[in-house]
C-alpha cells in the first residue's frame, strides 16, 4: 500500500480511539502517505493524530448559520462536494479504512472507488456493506451490547489485521504546549505544587451526565478532606452547567472555571496538570487517557465502558448495575434514574484510597451496592486491556458468555479455532471465580444448559443450509425453475428460523446477526456465486457454533471442581 486514506468523520473519542489503527498501518506499511478525512469540527484536534502525514477536512459547516439569513442552496452543497470529492479522488488511494457508520462515508468510499477497502461501504445500488469480519461484528455489536467485550480501540485495530496487545491510545504534545497556558495559570493562581483536580461535568448527550448536585458535593469533599484545587473543564456550551456547579460549592475560591476558555493546545497542555479527571464519557476522557491523567469515568445512560472506556491501565469506572443499563441506542429516557445509582461519597472513597495507597481499592467495611458496577482497567497476561469487577456481584448467564466471547472473537473472526478449548474454559473460571459471587452457578447451570440447545439447534439448520445450498448448486444446471424456486424459499425459512433463534436468546444473538450481517455483502446477481457464498456463510455458522458450544461445555465441566477449590479455600482461611 503506498496511499491510504482513514475516514473518521464521527467523534473525538473515535479519532483518539483510532491511534492504535494508524500505528498498525504505519508499522505494516511504513512507506505509505496516510491521509485522514475528519469533519470541520475536529480539524484543530486532528493535528495532534500521531502517524498520520495529511488530513482533509470536509468541510460542512460552512451551509450553516449563514449571515444574513441567507438560503442555503442545495445546488451549493451539491457544487462543493462534487469539487471536494473530485480533488479527494485524484488521489487515488490504494485502501480506505473507514472508521464512520455513516450513509456519507459509505457513498464517499464508493465514489472514491480504492483498490481495497476496509470498514463500512456501499454497493452501487446504496446498499449497506460491511467490508472485514471485524466491521461486520462492529455492525451488530450496538444490538448486543450486553454481549460485548471489546473496547473500540481494540476493534478497530484488529480492522487492519493487528493485535493492539500492549497497546494504548495516544495523541502528540509540542515542546510549546505549556507555554500555552502559563498566563492562565498565573490568572488563576494555579501553582505548580497545587493538587489538581479536573472535573469534565459536561457531555455530548446531556442524559450522559451525572447530576450537577452530584459534581458540587464531590468537589466540596475533595477540597476540604483532600485539600484539593478543582479545574472545571468544558466548551463554551457547558459554560451554564459549570456556573451552577461553581454556585453551589462551599470553597469557591478552590475552583477555577475554565470552561469554554481553553483552546485544543490548552487543553492538552492543562490536562497532565491534574492528579485525576473526574468525567462522563466524553472526548476530554479519551484525550486524558492519552496523556496518561489518572481518570475517574462515571458512565450513564447510553454510555457503555466496555465500548468507549479508556483505553489504557490504571484507570476507574462507575456504572449503573440495573436491569436496562446502558440504554439501546436511539432510547431517549425520560425517567434516567441510573445516574443516582453512583453517590459523591462513593466516588471520594475511591479516591481518597487510591491517593494514599495508589490502588483502586473499595472500603472493606463498606457493603456491595446491588445497583453499581465498579471496575478498573488491567492489562492481562496477554497484554489485553481488561476491566477487572472490584465488587463481587453475584455471577449472570450474561457475564459468563461476555467472558467466553473475550476468547470467542478474536480467534473464529480470523478463521482460526481456540487452540485448546479446555484451557480457555478453565481460565474463563478462573476469572469468574475470582471476581464474582459464584454460589449462585446451579442457579445459572439449567440456563446454560439451555443456551447449549440452541446453539446445536443453530448446528442443525447450518448443516441444513450447507445440503439446500449443494442442491441448489445442483438445479442450477437444470431448467426445473419451480423447483429451484422451491429450495430458494427453503433458504428462506432457514435463514428466519436462525434469525428467530437470536431473537429469543440473547446471549447467542451476536452468532446468528453476524451471520446476516455477512450476507448483507454479497454483490451481483449470478446465482452461481451467491449460492457458493451462502454455503460458505452457513459453514461459518456452523462453525463458529460448534466452537462456542465447546467453549460452554468446558466452562460447564470447569465450574463444579472449581467451586469447591474456592470452598476450601474459604475454609483453610477460615481456620
């Protein structure tokens, strides 16, 4: 590859989220001019993308808000994109990785037709396509999410073929940077041996946010008990939000309101001047997470960590353990009541805690919340980011299978087999074990159990699929329409019944979506081919089945020796 283009036209979050990609990239191709397309939003900040040698900015913000109340034409939207895309074209880049999920970004990969592409895309005729297993499972990961394991840092880098072990996200500094900020330091009275505390209340998605009350009572605790200085991050819409924070704390003259009064180069300047962030999800978090500030996440709503945590070791994050959390993307709720599960108090534990000792650790005379969840990031033996439960909660059929596709994914998306399926059972117990209250396994075990027929139910109509899809291979040498016809419908009715499988079992949805979700990128209209490609979609299936249901058969045998392990354990301490 000598020309690549990476479009990222969504988030912050996604650009920052996306280094370790690029680092790949750079390493597989270190020749190649990479070029990133981002929206005019985040021009300023995607200057700070390590590994990259151009952006492009698309530039759309120009039609709105004209001067004047001037109309906007379409036929001026129309000119410029056509000028745009002409210009991006010449180009003619060899791959296109497309991080967006867009209807844009998917017609501008088709428009700018490159020798290979990566990620979301389109047919000539607009229909979605999903072009790499890992996309596809990024396609049906958001109606799974209970399911997934995978922080999007990691899944976009196993898009280009790279296993991001070890590796974290990161953004550039400049030898000027602190320069930047000295004048508001010294308006401030901010000193360089001050104990700094940043505080992001704000977000993207105001349900996102934890109560303004909740920040306010935080931060008088964290000034009087942990004499700490507090420094209100934000842009200039989260200004109101900060002044009634700002208005309801005790110690004000220990809080300095920068919100809406940093610029990018401040901003990252300012950051590694704080002990700790205190944030919703939000972009600041991902830029923190890049510059190694110890941050405190605090996920609500929509907000899922296991997604968009921060990717990096040494790092805390409170969510809400309740039935519907996180939220369904595209759920607006009107009674967002996960935001209270998480109390100041809690959090200034936590806190506290880890400033003397350095650990996240939770107070030992303090009972486990039901309604919380509170996890830290660790890499593995492996070099995989993982969040480590520092409550006990009593163990789910849920957090059994997010484990098992922790090991699943990244070996059937790549067309491999777990090497040694015992091995991977007995360490998925082990993980259980370790971090969940498992007196509750026989109560799971008849669950599984049942999880296991459905997965030899998908076995049976993939094996169905494999023969319909032979005699179909068969008939078309034939001229007997009605009953290729009749096979075709077949193809059908199997396919809606593995459909009807996920519907009714969560836990195996992830399996049978991405089985559609491949179909969704067959092209063209010879029956030949398609037919060739809907068997080898229905032998993936039954593959990728058979390897899951192993995974659960020896977690199944695992369990019980485990358990009593932990009972003796229990006894000998006991003792």
């Amino acid at each position: 590859m000598k020309n690549i283009l990476v479009l990222t036209l969504t988030r912050i979050g996604d650009l920052i989220q996306g280094t370790p990609l690029i680092a790949g990239l750079r390493a597989k191709h270190p020749n190649a001019k990479i070029t990133q397309m981002v929206s005019t939003d985040f021009a300023e900040f995607a200057e700070r993308i390590p590994g990259v040698d151009e952006t492009i900015v698309l530039n759309l913000r120009q039609f709105q808000g004209m001067e004047g109340g001037q109309r906007i034409l379409w036929v001026d939207v129309y000119q410029y994109l056509e000028q745009f895309m002409e210009e991006v074209k010449s180009r003619k880049f060899d791959l296109v990785v497309n991080l967006s999920h867009s209807k844009l970004s998917a017609f501008i990969n088709l428009y700018l037709n490159p020798k290979e592409t990566i990620g979301f895309a389109c047919n000539k005729e607009g229909d979605r396509m999903a072009l790499h297993p890992w996309m596809q499972y990024f396609g049906v990961e958001p109606f799974n999410r209970a399911y997934n394991p995978f922080n999007l840092v990691e899944i976009f880098a196993r898009c280009g073929d790279m296993d991001p072990a070890g590796e974290t996200v990161r953004i550039e500094t400049r030898p000027d940077d602190r320069a930047s900020i000295s004048e508001l330091m010294t308006e401030h009275g901010i000193q360089s041996d001050d104990f700094l505390i940043g505080i992001q209340a704000g977000s993207s998605l105001e349900g996102r946010r934890w109560p303004a009350s909740y920040f306010a009572e935080l931060i008088d605790s964290l000034t009087e008990k942990l004499g700490a200085k507090i420094i209100l991050f934000g842009v200039a819409g989260e200004s109101e939000l900060a002044g009634t924070i700002r208005d309801s704390v005790k110690n004000k003259e220990q809080v300095v309101d920068l919100t809406g009064k940093t610029n990018i180069t401040q901003l990252t300047a300012m950051l590694p001047q704080c002990q700790y962030l205190v944030t919703n999800d939000t972009g600041t978090m991902h830029i923190a997470a890049a510059l190694g500030v110890k941050i405190v996440g605090l996920f609500f709503a929509h907000a899922h960590p296991y997604e968009t945590g921060p990717y990096a070791p040494g790092h805390l994050i409170f969510q809400s353990r309740i039935s519907c959390a996180p939220c369904s993307y595209g759920v607006a709720c009107n009674n967002i009541v996960c935001i209270h599960s998480v109390q100041p108090k809690q959090v200034l534990a936590m806190m506290a805690e880890h400033k003397q000792t350095g650990k996240w650790e939770w107070p030992t005379n303090w009972d486990t919340p039901a309604d919380m969840n509170l996890v830290k990031t660790e890499w593995d033996q492996e070099k995989r980011l993982r969040l480590i439960p520092l409550l006990k909660h009593p163990l789910e059929l849920a957090d059994i299978f997010k484990e098992a596709y922790f090991h699943f994914w990244p070996m059937v998306l790549d067309g491999k087999k777990l090497g040694n399926p015992k091995a991977t059972g007995e360490q998925i117990v082990r993980f259980m074990t370790e971090h969940y209250d498992c007196g509750v396994w026989e109560k799971i075990q008849p669950a599984l159990k049942r999880k296991k027929e459905e997965l030899e139910r998908l076995i049976h109509h993939s094996i169905k699929g494999i023969k319909t899809g032979f005699t179909v291979l068969k008939s078309l040498s034939g001229k007997k329409s009605h009953a290729l016809q009749k096979l075709i419908d077949e193809i059908e009715n199997i396919d809606e019944e593995i459909k009807n499988i996920g519907l009714a079992h969560p836990e195996i949805k992830p399996i049978a979506e991405i089985f559609s979700k491949r179909k969704e990128n067959f092209q063209g209209n010879d029956p030949l081919i398609l037919t060739k490609s809907t068997i080898q979609c229905y032998q993936r299936l039954e593959a990728e089945s058979r390897e899951l249901l192993r995974v659960l058969e020896n977690i199944e045998q695992t369990f019980p020796q485990a358990l009593q392990n932990e009972e003796a354990k229990t006894t000998l301490a006991n003792c």
